[in-house]
C-alpha cells in the first residue's frame, strides 16, 4: 500500500480516506505528530514515515523518490520532531492496520 500526502492514489485511498488515516494517526500520537486541534495538514507520508522508524526494532524504512516535493516533506516530518515512544507507534501501527482493513 502506498501513502501519500495528495490524491489521486492510484485508486486505493480516496483522499478523503488518506485525510481520515491521517487524523486518526495524529490523534493517536496528539502533538508529537502535530496539532491535535486540526490533526489532517496533508502530510499522511511524513507522519507514517516517522511513525515506522519509531518503531522499536526499526532502523530503516524505504520511501519513495519519484517527486523531489514528497522527499523533502518526509526529511522535514523527520527532522521537526522527536521520535515517538516505540509502544506509541506500535499502537499508531495496530490503528492504522485495522483502519487500512476496512478499505
């Protein structure tokens, strides 16, 4: 499954959902993954990016090069915040996966 920040996305997300997984990912991580307040700022990649290298055992996740735009705004996600606390991110990952399940 491919993540990305814009629609279209090749037909699996509708960027309506892309918007739903990432305020669901926000909120679960509140502010070390952004504003609570207004958890959906197009930025489903970097977030889901960061979410994985938080990952306790993780220490490389493969991303996309394709757009010089989408690689400069996951160095950004990256670079802005702190890594998670790993169980945190596991329990964005569970989220995300049984979000992921209904489409």
């Amino acid at each position: 499954l491919r993540f990305a920040s814009e629609g279209p996305l090749d037909g699996q997300l509708l960027e309506e959902d892309a918007d739903a997984l990432e305020g669901r990912i926000t909120a679960l991580c509140g502010s070390a993954l952004g504003d609570p307040e207004e958890p959906v700022a197009g930025e489903l990649a970097g977030k889901t990016v960061h979410v994985l290298v938080s990952l306790a055992g993780v220490q490389c996740v493969l991303v996309g090069m394709r757009r010089p735009r989408y690689v400069v705004d996951v160095v950004k996600a990256l670079k802005q915040r702190p890594l998670l606390e790993p169980a945190m991110a596991l329990a964005a990952v569970k989220s995300a996966h049984t979000a992921l399940s209904m489409w």
